[in-house]
C-alpha cells in the first residue's frame, strides 16, 4: 500500500536492499498475481529477480568450465564428482524460490533470461551426451524436470535441441563475420593479442576457459554467452589469422599452439620423408613412428599402417593396414587427426602437460629392426597391390578444404526442495 511504499523509501539503501533480498527469497509464497504486481511495482525487486537469475547463470557456467577442464585432462574423478554437482545445482533450479522468480523476469530482462537459457542447455546436452544423467540415482528424473520446465512450449513438445542448434548456429555465424571484419581492418592489433594469449610451441586446451573467455573478447567483447562457440569456429579464425599473412597455428583437434621458435633437426632418408617430418611438427608428440621393410613410404602408426606419398602440392596418406578398413585417401596432416585420438588417446593431454613442462618435442621415426615385432593387424592390404592402391593419388583439390577435421565436441551446496511446475521457459517470442 501506499503507506508501506512511503516507508519502504525513508529508509537508507542497504536496508531497502536486505528488505527486497528478503522478499525475493520468499516471492513463491504470493499468490502469482502478486508476485507480478509487486515485481513490477518495486524496480529495487525486479533489479534482486535479475540478480538471482544472474547469479544462478554463474552457477551453471561454473560447472561447464569445471566439466570441459575435467574432460580434456581426462579427469575421471572430477568427471564423478561434477555429478553430484549436477544433482545439486539442478535442485536449486527446480525450487519454488527461483521457479517463481525467474518466471517474473518479464521480457525487460531478455539478455538474463536467455543467457540462462543457453547455459542451462548446454550443460543439459553435455550431461545427456557424456551419460552423467545416468549414473547418480534420480539426477536422470531431476534433468528431465529442468527440459520440461524451461524448454517445452505448449501445443509443440520439448524443443530444447532445436532451439540450442538453432541459437548456437546464429552466435557461431556472428562470431566468424565479426571476427572476419576485425581481422581486416586491424589485422596487426589482432595478431599481437593472440601472441599475449598463445606461446610458441606450447600446446593449450581450446576448451581452457581462460582460452575461450580471451578470444570472446577479442572478437566480440562479452556481447555473447559463454560455452556456445564451437571448437570449429575457433579454429577457423585462427586459421584465417595464418592464411592473411599471421601467425600460421598448429592445431590438432582441442588443442593449439603457436609454433616453436626453433625445431631439432631429425634427418630424414628422402623428401617423402622430409615432408612428413613438416607435418609432425604441426602435431603433439606421439610415440615413433616406424618405418617399415619394403617400398618407400610405408610406416607403422599405432596399429595401423600407411603409406605417405608426394603429391604435386601435398603429402598424402593410404591406409593399408588397420584394425578395420580404411579405404580413401587422406592429406597426411588429416589422417593423423583423423586417426590420432583413436591410437594415442592420451597425446592431448600429454602433449599440454609437456608444454607446461617446456619439454615439447616432435615425433621421431626409427626403423622398424629397432622396435619390438607387433601382432598381426586385421585388415591387410597385400603388398603387390600397394601401386595400384595409391596410384594416382587424387589432385590436392578433390581431397577437400585442408584443416584440422573433426573436433570433439570444457557450487557450493544449493540443494532446496524440488518443484514441479507449469512451462515458464522459453518464452518472448521463443527468445
């Protein structure tokens, strides 16, 4: 009433603060008309609904960073305990508290409710993705709760996914055409400021929150949300950086460095080889490759073996030899991107602790006499076939664009009581 508004207003600031905190708390209690009324009556209230909600965003990013630092360091432990975190977090969302708060956010607070949107589905997707939902008895049900009660929309069903491809699509768009326009037309600027994120010849994470966080505000100053990027977005400005006339990056899937400012020199037997030392440099270092008896350019990888050939531009491989068959031909750089993560999966994370250490090195190639005799793979292809197998090696540019090929696609106690109520998610608009 009109009383309690006068008297709300002759006290200082830090009591009408600790008052509205209070009532915000406590907004579930009214009945939903009342909580419109006053949340539009009352700006300090409106002001402390968009701070939880801000607040409550923090939390969920908090956790994606943890669980993309956990993944990349293959942390299995910290993977666990993230669950548990989940469990939590996901309690404190579903509570009558912020279910009624964030319902009366109201579309003057569109940037809030939507960044909370964004992190709440990605962390939903890479839970369900990763099987974390699976194995912390009731966090399965608890996030089937969190998608039906912000992304279901009446008369359509649940349309979380379509609404995260289609958000993340348009953000990943932005941020390749901001930063295309940024690159030309302060290039030099640009390139000096990733030389202050990245170092010659250390690897680092991609994923590293710090890496992303550096890179948003290079291109595009905080204007989007965290944990919406795609290792392929990033890659490509970086690339786009080496290709105008920059620093030419090394990547290898999630990770990247700028390179060494010296390289050892490893001796190689013919230009074959010598073109596939070139190539090993852009790569983390992975256990020897050997070389093996019979025509030139056959090596042992793992437990496949490939066959590397001079092209006019490029050095090419075949596999001839895997676990399973592995018929098309690849850029050299390509296959060991390709096929890196299935035969060493640790090289990432090897390769990072490595560079902290400031031990990077570059993959040697011994002779196979030197190494110890390995089992009979599955797929074999006979040696008098290997001529007509790679013979002719398809021109450099029906093997498609060059690049770094697929990438994988990183709280404190805040349990309250669960609450199942109706949609009040996506909204304005569908956002």
């Amino acid at each position: 009433d009109e009383d309690s508004s006068q008297a709300l207003k002759a006290v200082n600031a830090r009591t009408r603060s600790a008052f509205f905190a209070e009532v915000r708390q406590s907004l579930y209690r009214f009945s939903e008309a009342s909580q419109k009324e006053l949340v539009e009556f009352f700006t300090e209230l409106k002001a402390e609904v968009v701070k939880l909600v801000d607040s409550m965003t923090q939390e969920v990013s908090v956790w994606l960073d943890e669980e993309r630092v956990a993944s990349a360091w293959q942390n299995h432990a910290k993977q666990a305990s993230l669950r548990i975190q989940a469990q939590n977090l996901f309690q404190a969302v579903l509570s009558p508290s912020f279910q009624a708060n964030f319902k009366q956010i109201g579309s003057g607070a569109k940037r809030a409710k939507e960044a909370f949107l964004l992190q709440t589905a990605v962390c939903l997707k890479t839970g369900a993705e990763k099987l974390y939902w699976d194995s912390v008895p009731g966090l399965l049900d608890l996030a089937a709760q969190m998608r039906r009660s912000f992304f279901y929309v009446e008369g359509y069903g649940e349309l979380m996914e379509d609404w995260l491809q289609s958000r993340t699509t348009q953000i990943n768009q932005e941020f390749l055409q901001r930063g295309t326009a940024i690159l030309g037309s302060n290039f030099s600027e640009v390139v000096s400021r990733l030389r202050q994120i990245f170092r010659p010849g250390r690897w680092m994470f991609l994923s590293d929150p710090r890496v992303e966080g550096d890179l948003i505000t290079l291109f595009l100053e905080d204007s989007i949300p965290r944990h919406v990027l795609s290792m392929t977005s990033l890659t490509k400005l970086l690339e786009l950086v080496g290709s105008n006339g920059g620093d030419d990056f090394h990547i290898y899937n999630d990770i990247v460095r700028l390179p060494p400012l010296s390289s050892p020199a490893l001796g190689p037997q013919d230009l074959t080889e010598s073109a596939l030392l070139e190539v090993l440099k852009r790569l983390p270092c992975f256990p020897p490759l050997q070389r093996l008896v019979g025509p030139g350019g056959r090596y042992r990888f793992g437990r496949m073996e490939v066959v590397f050939q001079l092209t006019a531009t490029e050095l090419a491989a075949q596999v001839v030899a895997s676990p399973l068959p592995v018929p098309e031909v690849l850029r050299a750089l390509d296959f060991f991107v390709q096929f890196g993560p299935q035969e060493y999966p640790t090289a990432t994370v090897d390769a990072v602790k490595a560079s902290d250490q400031l031990m990077c090195g570059t993959t040697q190639i011994l002779d196979l006499n030197a190494m110890p005799t390995l089992p009979k793979l599955g797929f074999q292809m006979p040696l008098g076939q290997l001529g007509a197998a790679i013979a002719p090696i398809a021109p450099l540019g029906s093997l498609g664009a060059i690049g770094p090929g697929p990438v994988p696609q990183p709280m404190g106690s805040l349990a309250m009581p669960a609450f199942s109520g109706p949609k009040f998610g996506i909204d304005d608009d569908e956002i």
